[in-house]
C-alpha cells in the first residue's frame, strides 16, 4: 500500500505476496478495493501488484481529456518503480484493453497476457453505451440504472437480487459524487479513439483470451476476433456469465488466472 509521482500525480497502489509479478488491471468502474475477495488466491504464489489508474480510486484525477496512452505509461512507470522486468498481466474489461496495449508497446516485459471481457477496439456499439452513460451522468440513479444491469447476466439478478440490491444502495450515492462521475465520463470517453486490431500481431507472449456467454457490453464476438488474430492465443468462455465475470464467476476468474501465471510449459506435444 504505496503511492509513486508520475507525471506530477500521485499513483496509488499495493504488492501482496510473493513470487513471479502478477499485474491485475481495473475495470473502468473497478478500483483496487474491488479486488479484496481475490487478493489472497491471487497472491498466494504470486507477487500480486494492484494499481489504481488515472481517475480511479486513491489515484490522483487528471482534470483534461486523455486517451488510453497515459495509462499505458502509467504501467510502465510502476513496474519500473517496482524494478520488474519481465510481469504476466490480468485485465478484465477496460484494464484488459490496456493490458493489451502495454503488451504491444513493451513485449519483451510481459511473460503471460490474461484478457478478460475484452474487446480489440471501440466499436460503434460500445461507444453508444458509452455517449448513454455520460448522458445519464446528471443523476445517481439514472446513471446506476443506465450502465449497471446490463454489466451483470439475468441469472445472476434472478439469484443475488438481494446482492444487487445492496449493490444499488451502494452505487446510487457514489454516481451522485460530482469528482466520481466527472472522473467516469473522462474514463470512459479515454476508450473512444482504442484500436489495436492492425497491431495484434505484435503480441508474442501466450495469451488466456475469456468471454462470457451473457456479455452485453463486449459481446462474445468480440473475443472470438482477439483469439482469431493474437497468435499462440487460448480461448474459454464462461457459459454462464455477463460482463462482470469476477464477480459472477469468481472461482473458474481466479483459478484460471493462477493457473495461467503458474503453468511451467507454454507447449504440449501431444
């Protein structure tokens, strides 16, 4: 639980463990809170290194529009903080799209790639959620009811409503926070310009590609096109799942990024 000065803002982030560098991405909503449930499987072989991005949790705001570069720089920043050279990343939605990105631009400094819910660029339909969340941004509950449900599969509302419930109670005051949701539109319009499917084949390392099968937001197909084009890629999907797979699925999320890290071959001859 550490803070570092990047670019003249305050960055912060936490280590737990030890053992071969595990990097763990935030979701554009997420924050290194959201993975307390995770930290002790995640870091009981690993050095488990969780950060908060620019606009994200206990990290310092950036009051002009950005683009996905600045957190890429970010990662690179921390792991040169931390005096790791070679790291295996897990994103889950918008961290793995800049897990993706800092794996283009620095090859040689990432040993495995996990990508969860991902997506390869901005597409016309997630931006559209995107303009619907930004618009929403004048009220807490127009916002919660605007980006929440459909983050999460109807199977999981049907059997955790009361989850979802305290979820709302949660969330509704958080959207109401003017810093929070103007952090929230900065996020998400950082992702508008995101493409990397010209550059995919610059990924060399073996890479967990996951879908879930309930995934309105990045749609299965979207998964299917990463898998399709980053060479030496293997592909699953959770069949009972929406976009918020850590949360729905936590158990096969967590064992399949220790297994991933962990695994000692890259190839099977069989």
């Amino acid at each position: 639980m550490a803070t570092f000065l990047f670019e003249g803002k305050q960055v912060y982030y936490e280590t737990h463990g030890s053992g071969k560098p595990l990097l763990l991405l935030n979701g554009i909503m997420m924050s290194t809170a959201s993975w307390t449930q995770f930290v002790d499987p995640l870091s009981a072989e690993n050095r488990l290194i969780l950060v908060d991005m620019m606009d994200q949790g206990r990290t310092d705001k950036l009051p002009e529009e950005y683009n996905h570069d600045v957190q890429v720089r970010l990662v690179e920043a921390l792991l040169q903080e931390l005096g790791i050279l070679r790291v295996s990343i897990a994103g889950i939605s918008y961290g793995s799209e800049i897990g993706l990105e800092y794996t283009i631009a620095h090859p040689e400094q990432v040993e495995r790639l996990m990508l969860f819910n991902a997506t390869a660029a901005t597409g016309p339909w997630l931006a559209d959620i995107g303009r619907a969340w930004n618009k929403a941004a004048h009220d807490g509950e127009s916002y919660y009811y605007t980006a929440i449900p459909v983050i999460y599969s109807p199977r999981f509302y049907r059997e955790r409503n009361d989850w979802m419930e305290a979820r709302r109670e949660k969330l509704v005051p958080v959207f109401e926070n003017k810093d929070f949701i103007e952090s929230m539109i900065r996020l998400t319009n950082s992702s508008n310009d995101y493409d990397v499917r010209d550059r995919l084949d610059q990924v060399q390392c073996p890479t967990l590609i996951v879908s879930a099968r309930q995934d309105y937001l990045t749609p299965v197909e979207e998964q299917q096109y990463l898998a399709a084009h980053i060479k030496n890629s293997h592909y699953v999907t959770f069949e009972d799942s929406g976009h918020a797979s850590m949360y729905e699925q936590p158990m096969l999320f967590a064992s399949l990024i220790t297994g991933f890290t962990n695994t000692t071959k890259d190839r099977y001859e069989i």
